[in-house]
C-alpha cells in the first residue's frame, strides 16, 4: 500500500503444487505507476527468500505468451520455459501459456520433470 491507502503490489504463491518444493505464483501484479522503478525485482526477490525458507526448492508459474514485458522479467528473474500450454482459457479470452519454472536450490530441468511430468514440453496433461 502507499501513503494514501492504494494497492500498489499484490503476489499469491500456492505452497507444494503438484509435488512437495514446488511452489506456483499464481498471482502477481505491481502496479503501473510502478512499473520501471525496480519494485517488482524487489518483491520477487522478498517471496522468493520467503518462500526458499519455507521450504520451496522450485518456483514455477504461467505467463500469457506474447505478454512481451512480463516474459521479459520473468526471464530476467532466472525462469525458463519448460512448455507451452495452448487454449488457456481466461475469461472469454484464450492464450497460450508459458510455464516457467526457476530452482532455488539448484537442479536440472530433467530433475524438475522427475518431479512435475506434466510440465514437460511433450505433455498433453492441464496445468
């Protein structure tokens, strides 16, 4: 919140989504005005510690492919592409995701597929 009462980030991570130390964001919005200000690096880096505290040892989430800026700071923050998900349904809205997953405890792509085989680029699985 800022000085006069506004909302100017919000973040939600789900704790132990399909495998135990894997951890979504589900959510996370920092407000436009903030935008360019380092505010979103900065509270991706706090949820992170928090969250590698806690017990998470992978980070993954969605973002809405051709989202040019997103895709670029979710790059930037240490995330890869593991796959695609076409025909992600938002509303009346459809998009192609893409499912980015970032260790926080080091770890390969293979191990992260060991754990969450629906997140592999071959996977015809929801999620």
């Amino acid at each position: 919140m800022d000085s006069n009462g506004a909302l100017m980030a919000f973040a939600n991570l789900v704790s132990d989504l399909l495998a135990p130390g894997v951890w979504n964001v589900s959510t996370f919005i920092v407000a436009t005005a903030r935008h360019g200000t380092g505010d979103a690096r900065r509270l991706h880096e706090s949820l992170e510690a928090w969250a590698y505290a806690k017990g998470a040892k992978w980070l993954r989430l969605g973002v809405v492919q051709g989202n040019t800026r997103a895709e670029r700071f979710w790059q930037s923050q240490g995330y890869v592409q593991t796959r695609l998900r076409e025909g992600v349904q938002f509303g009346s809205q459809t998009n192609t995701l893409r499912v980015m997953f970032k260790p926080l405890a080091g770890g390969t792509m293979a191990e992260y597929h060991a754990l969450v085989p629906r997140d592999c680029p071959e996977s015809s699985q929801a999620g």
